[in-house]
C-alpha cells in the first residue's frame, strides 16, 4: 500500500513541477496593499507550498475520525 500512495505522490510532484516549470512569464498581483510583477512558476510554487502547509496543519490540528462497523 505505501509503494501506491508514494507513486502518487509522486506523480502529484511531477505534474505540479511541471506546471509551475511552464509557466515563467510574468504576471502582475494585485495585493490590498498594493501589486507585484512576479514570474508565474513563483506565485504557483508558492501557492503549492501554502497549500501543502495548509493541509498538513489541519490534519495536524483536527482529530482523526475513526471508522466504526
């Protein structure tokens, strides 16, 4: 089983990678406070990273559900 959820993860790298590899032009964001002109492959890693960050905390943070039968 773990030899199938690290192939998956896996493939999840290599497509995010190769996404974020992808896309270099540059884009402008627009923020509250003001904009930004940032290559896209930085502002998708980052949001990778945040998303990433994210889901490991929560999981981290909210207990497990148990499965009962």
């Amino acid at each position: 089983m773990w030899k199938l959820k690290l192939a998956g993860a896996l493939a999840v790298v290599v497509v995010a990678l190769t996404v974020v590899l992808q896309n270099t032009q540059a884009v402008e964001v627009r923020f509250l406070f003001g904009k930004a002109a940032l290559p896209a492959a930085a502002l998708l890693g980052i949001a990778l990273l945040l998303g990433f960050a994210l889901g490991i905390l929560f999981s981290l943070l909210l207990p497990a559900r148990r499965r009962t039968r």
